[in-house]
C-alpha cells in the first residue's frame, strides 16, 4: 500500500485541518507522480501538476498557495524516505 511498512500503518492517526485539507488531497492526487533517479525518489513530476489541481477541484486562485503546500509537503517526504536508507 503506497510503499507503507507494516510499522507505519500502526502509527497513531493524524489529523488534518480543514485548512489543510486541499492541500493533502492535491499530494495524494500526485501520490504517482515521482521522479526517481538513480538514488531514489528526487521529487514530484510538476508537469501534471495541473491535471491534478483540477482533479481536486481547485479554484485557480488557489493554485499557487496548493503549489507553495505541496513543495513543503515534497521536501517532507524526500526527507523521510531518505532517512530509512
């Protein structure tokens, strides 16, 4: 399941806030989006991008605070799966 260990689904829940909610399901939306290189995961492919904002229903106005969201979010997963090496 998206690369999960057993450990992490045993983890306690975490709660999304309704402010953060676009965002998480815009990085869900990209959940097949990787670039890997040799070394792994370098980051998400930007180029669908819009196809997945519009997936989610995003208002256009919204676009570029859900881009600023999820590069933070990117950052936090690069890191993450580059710890368990």
């Amino acid at each position: 399941m998206a690369g999960l260990t057993l450990e992490d689904l045993a983890a306690d829940p975490v709660e999304i806030w309704p402010e953060n909610l676009q965002a998480y399901e815009l990085f869900c939306a990209m959940d097949t989006q990787w670039r890997i290189g040799m070394a792994g995961p370098t980051g998400l492919d930007y180029a669908a991008l819009p196809m997945a904002l519009r997936m989610i229903g995003a208002a256009r106005s919204d676009w570029q605070q859900l881009m600023a969201d999820i590069r933070v979010m990117e950052s936090a997963a690069l890191q993450a799966m580059r710890s368990k090496d």
